[in-house]
C-alpha cells in the first residue's frame, strides 16, 4: 500500500467519524476543571522528592516559650535513613540514635539504650521527616492551606526559590526555600515561635548502626 493510499483511508475513516458524531450527536463535553495555581503543582513536586529521600541531614533550630515567658532557642542536628534509621545530636558529645526501634543515647563515647523508649510504640522523631506524614501534609497543600510564589534568595551562596504556604484554619505559615527540586530552608512560623530547618545532603551515603552499647 502506497504512502498516498494510507492517507487517503486516514482520512476517510477520519470524516466518518466526523459524520457520525454529527448523526449521533456528539459526547457531551466533560465539566471544566477548576484552574490549579502553578505555584501548588511546583511545591507539591518538591515535597513528593522531599518524602522520598533516601537519606537526609538538617540543622534544625527552635524556639520554645519558657514558663517565664522569655523565649529559649534549641539547636540540632538531624540525620535521617528512612524508614526507621536517624540521629538528633545536640552538641558533639551528646546525642540520640534510634535503630529499627531501638533507642540509644551517648554522653562522651558511652552508648547506653534507652529501653523506656524504644519500642514499636514509640513513635520518636522520625515524626518529622515520616514519609506517610508528609505525603498527608502534602496532600493537604492547595486545598487547606494556600501557596504563594515570592522571591529568590541565597543560602550558602545558592539560589533558592521562596513559597510561602498558609494553613488556612490556623493562619500559620510556612517558608520554603527551594533549589535543585528540594527544599533546602523551612522555616515554620507557630505564633511568634519560628522553627528553621536548613536541609541538605539528600539521597547521599549516611551510615547510622545500632552502636555497641555498655
């Protein structure tokens, strides 16, 4: 069959179609779809990377109201290999591991478990970068809570991307900064409490082992 035949049949059955829809009437169109706002579909992405890291560091630093009513800032370091391996350390002779649900806490180079709080019940920090959890948080994003498309800044000498979410029954909000598809500066705004986390090293070679133990 020649190239001009197969055009012509092409053709044919296409405006037998044609007709029929014309006969028949044709299907009703589908209802138009609400408008998604760009700047929804671009973080969602990047949180659906952030839910699947392999691993992760963050330098997380918090602010927490004092009975008194002054306001005390708490630092750490965060080392995550999902789904149950991580690390908070407070300063360097000082630190909690959990491993397949057993955790552990150093003070100098002494490793002792913590029996009150391993277990499957504890639920433990990994809380905080929990996959499920945040495919739920970000599920919620463009519905509960708004997004909103700032400017660029610098971290560390890179460019990143700033959203701002706003969780609509509340009225917190959450600065993002994002680069290379990840977020690498969240910064929660809890009243006049701000809890910044600066992340990075994603989907590289960190080793947390359950440690010998005194």
């Amino acid at each position: 069959m020649t190239i001009k035949s197969r055009s012509f049949i092409a053709f044919a059955f296409a405006a037998l179609g044609a007709s029929l829809a014309l006969a028949c009437g044709a299907p009703a169109a589908p209802p138009p779809q609400p408008k998604v706002d760009p700047a929804v579909t671009e973080i969602k992405a990047v949180m659906q990377n952030y839910a699947a890291a392999k691993s992760l560091r963050a330098q997380i630093s918090a602010q927490v109201a004092r009975p008194d009513g002054t306001v005390n800032t708490i630092q750490f370091v965060y080392e995550f290999v999902p789904p149950d391996r991580y690390e908070l350390s407070s300063n360097p002779t000082s630190s909690t591991r959990v491993v397949a649900g057993e955790t552990f806490a150093r003070t100098g180079t002494t490793w002792a478990l913590q029996k009150e709080w391993s277990g499957s019940e504890y639920g433990g920090m990994n809380h905080l970068f929990d996959q499920k959890i945040m495919n739920q948080w970000n599920e919620s994003i463009g519905k509960t809570s708004t997004v909103a498309k700032g400017a660029t800044d610098t971290l560390d000498g890179k460019q990143c991307q700033l959203y701002v979410l706003t969780d609509t029954p509340t009225g917190n909000k959450t600065d993002v900064c994002v680069a290379d598809n990840y977020p690498v500066r969240m910064v929660y705004h809890f009243g006049s409490l701000l809890t910044t986390v600066l992340l990075k090293d994603f989907n590289t070679n960190i080793v947390i082992e359950r440690p010998n133990v005194s």
